[in-house]
C-alpha cells in the first residue's frame, strides 16, 4: 500500500526589497539616543511605533561593548521601536552581533566606510600603450542606446503597497495612498496625490528629487535624509511641490504654477 508524500512546504521564504530605518549612531550617549527616538515616536507614531530600526555603529571610532549595545537595545524598546539587526561594518561588528543575537544587514554599509581597518585600494595606473603598427580600420558607429523611462506605476499604489524602482526613477501617473511607500535609486514623480511615504535616492544618490502634484505626504526621504508631516510646513499640504537635499538638508518647495 503506497503511502502519500506532502512535498508542499510548510512555509515559502522570499527575499524582497523592504523598507526599513537606519539608525546611524555617532555619539553612543544611550539616554540621549534613546530621548531622541522616543520624541520621533511621539512626532509620528504612525510611522515610527513598533518600527523595525537597523542600528549602524559605523560613525563611531570604536565598536561599542556588548553591555553598552545591550542597554542602548534595551532603550530603543522602551521607545517603542523594534533593534532587528545591526548594519554590517567590521569584525568586531560581526562578533557584537552574535552576542546580541542579531543578524547583520549588508545592505546598510556606507560606501565610504572601511572593512577591517583596511584603506581603500590606490587606483591602478593605466596602461602603457604601444604604438600601433598600422591604422586600425573605423569602426561603425554604434546606435545611440534608447532612454529607459523608468519604471511606471499606472495603478494606484495602495495602503500597505510598496512600488520599488531599483537603479532608475519612478513615475506614479494617480494615488499613492496613505499606509503606501514608493521608492526609487533615482526620482520619484507623482502625478497625482501623495498620501503615503515617498523615498528618492534609496542607494545614497544625492541628486535625486521627488516631484508631487498633491502634497500629503506622511514622510518623504532622499538618501536617507528625511522629514515626516509633522515637520512639513501647513502650506505646503495639498499644492505641487518639489523635494531635494542641498547641504545634507532636505527642502521641500512649492513648485510654481
């Protein structure tokens, strides 16, 4: 008598783009860490209550100790966000995070961060070149490559949605509802209201902006640098308006008509 196998399994596991803090530390004063992040949990709870905080010790000279980490850990909880992992960095980043119990996220190391103490590498000199022995014969001129448009949203972007452009601009043609998030590595357009979150420049480009022609936004960021509706002028709310980062501030103006 054959007996039936379930080859179903019990659970699918997925990689996918999710928007998630960073919360880059660079002075370890645990109280004032802590008092920060519980006014920002205050501002917009909504946004911030019970939000998964990646911890990024890469702006300080030295590693803290586990007890330190603990208690900061311990704090951002009584804020009332949620430490899931620390952002990668060194060695010793990676053996603080096996004795807290975190994983590490990879994804969340700055360009301009050294691994291990090492130096970046010098450039390698270009080479000699020889002379040649005779002309070479012309190559044909190769066809101009087509502009990408960029990813297009024509739908409206739901509550709980999240539209990701990965490496291009991102245009939403109606809504991006309350609860939505957009993200793009380039521009963000939004030919309609914004409701939700929008983020422009997600892999740290600084020239990206967000465009919008119904400002509602719960929060807006570009690379990294953002502003929640609590920080955002009442006269901005409802007119089109333009969002870019100059001097690692974020602007926000109303765009004219």
């Amino acid at each position: 008598m054959s007996v039936a196998v379930d080859y179903e399994q019990a659970g699918e596991l997925k990689i996918g783009q999710v928007g998630i803090a960073n919360l880059r530390v660079r002075t370890l004063d645990v109280a004032r860490l802590v008092d920060e992040m519980r006014g920002r949990v205050q501002r917009a709870p909504k946004l911030f209550a019970r939000a998964a905080v990646v911890i990024d010790f890469g702006g300080l000279s030295q590693t803290p100790d586990t007890a330190s980490a603990r208690a900061l850990l311990d704090g951002l909880r009584d804020a009332g966000v949620l430490p899931v992992a620390l952002a990668y960095g060194t060695s010793e980043t990676e053996r603080l995070a096996e004795a807290l119990g975190l994983p590490l996220l990879a994804k969340f190391r700055a360009s301009y961060e050294r691994v291990d103490g090492a130096a970046p590498a010098e450039p390698s000199p270009p080479p000699r070149r020889e002379p040649a022995a005779a002309a070479a014969p012309p190559q044909p001129v190769a066809a101009p490559a087509t502009a990408s448009p960029g990813l297009i949203q024509a739908k409206p972007v739901r509550s709980g949605q999240q539209i990701y452009a990965d490496n291009r601009d991102l245009t939403v043609l109606t809504t991006v509802g309350a609860g939505a998030e957009v993200i793009a590595d380039g521009s963000v357009h939004i030919y309609g209201p914004l409701r939700g979150r929008a983020l422009a420049g997600a892999q740290g480009n600084e020239q990206a902006r967000i465009f919008c022609r119904e400002f509602h936004a719960e929060l807006v960021a570009i690379a990294g640098h953002y502003k929640v509706l609590e920080d955002i002028p009442k006269e901005l709310r409802g007119k089109a308006v333009q969002v870019w980062l100059e001097d690692e501030q974020l602007k926000i103006a109303a765009l004219d008509p």
